[in-house]
C-alpha cells in the first residue's frame, strides 16, 4: 500500500496529510478526495471562494474605525480585506499553538464612539472570515457636548474720524487734479459730513 499526499493551502496554513492508497485506488477518487478537502470548509462558512469583503458594525452606530491606528471609516462599514487588512507575514501569537511564522491578515482593530469605551483587539485571517459586530460599553448619562456656535466678531471698526479725514483727503485729491470739479466736490463732501 503507497501513501498519498493531499497539499491543502488555506490563507494561513499549508497542511500535508498523508493518505494510505490501496491498490484500487484510482485517479478519479484521488481527485474526488482532493475536492471535497477543498469544498467542505467552503461548504462550512457558508461560502465560496476565497473571502474579499466583510462589514464592521457596532452598537450603537456610528463608531469611528480604526485599523493599526489608522482611520478607516464609520460603522456600519463594508472593506475590502485587501486594502484595508492587506495579507503580509506575521510572527508567531499567543492564538497560534504551532510554527512560528505566518502569511496571513494580522492588524489591530479599534472603534470607538463618544461616550462609549473604546473596542480594542487583534484581529487575524481567523476573526476577518465573517463580518464583525461589536457591541460598545456605553455610558447611559453621556451627554453629546452642545456645538457652540462661534459668537460673530464684531467687525473691525476704524476710527470714524480717520476714515472721514481720509476720504476728505481723497476728495481734495481729486479736486486738486483736476478731475471733479467744484460743483462734485462740494456735493461729495457734503455727503461725507452727512454720514457723520
């Protein structure tokens, strides 16, 4: 009797499982066998295919998200695993019981609300295979702070005297040159003083 080797990679692991092959044993139920070592996780989740998008949520709504302390949104919250929690290597966690590097998604995940405690934990390939529903601590007397509106400024006022003093001066300007004449400005200057 030979013995088979079945290679399963999954986005974490890669698992060599030997098989005793009688001498019946044919290439239609090897290939049998290496599907349904391929479809029945699958098959498990509930799911398909390698897992791309997940949705963050929490309770209350409208928690700020944050991955490796970089924002990311607000929940309800779809990501794709890809951008958000690219797959790179990680050392070995207190979770892992064996090896001691791994290629697989690995970050820390935050949200966190006003008047809530913040949700803090490390999330692996493992927690990012479903979406992720938080229920937040909150403080049940919180109180949103009440948004101010900033008081307008009075506006800069300059001195009513210089600014007459300064358009009398423009006005005597323009007379002196020639270009109004004493008709216009007599009038202009009374409106100025009116203005007074």
């Amino acid at each position: 009797m030979g013995i088979l080797w079945v290679h399963r990679y999954t986005s974490t692991v890669h698992i060599e499982i030997p098989m005793p092959v009688p001498p019946a044993f044919t290439r239609t139920a090897a290939w049998l066998a290496l599907a349904a070592m391929t479809l029945l996780p699958a098959c498990a989740a509930n799911r398909f295919g390698p897992i791309d998008r997940i949705t963050i949520d929490s309770e209350p709504q409208g928690a700020q998200v944050l991955v490796a302390d970089k924002p990311v949104g607000v929940t309800p919250l779809a990501v794709v695993l890809d951008d958000v929690f690219p797959m790179h290597w990680t050392a070995r966690t207190d979770k892992d019981t064996e090896g001691f590097a791994f290629y697989r998604r690995l970050d820390t995940l935050t949200i966190k609300k006003e008047g809530c405690d913040p949700y803090t934990a490390q999330v692996d390939s493992t927690d990012l295979a479903r979406d992720i529903k938080i229920n937040l601590k909150c403080d049940p007397n919180y109180k949103p702070p009440v948004a101010v509106e900033p008081a307008n400024p009075a506006p800069v006022q300059r001195s009513t005297a210089d600014n007459l003093e300064q358009r009398l001066q423009q006005l005597e300007s323009l007379k002196q040159k020639g270009l109004i004449t004493n008709d216009e400005y007599r009038v202009q200057r009374q409106r100025i003083l009116g203005g007074i």
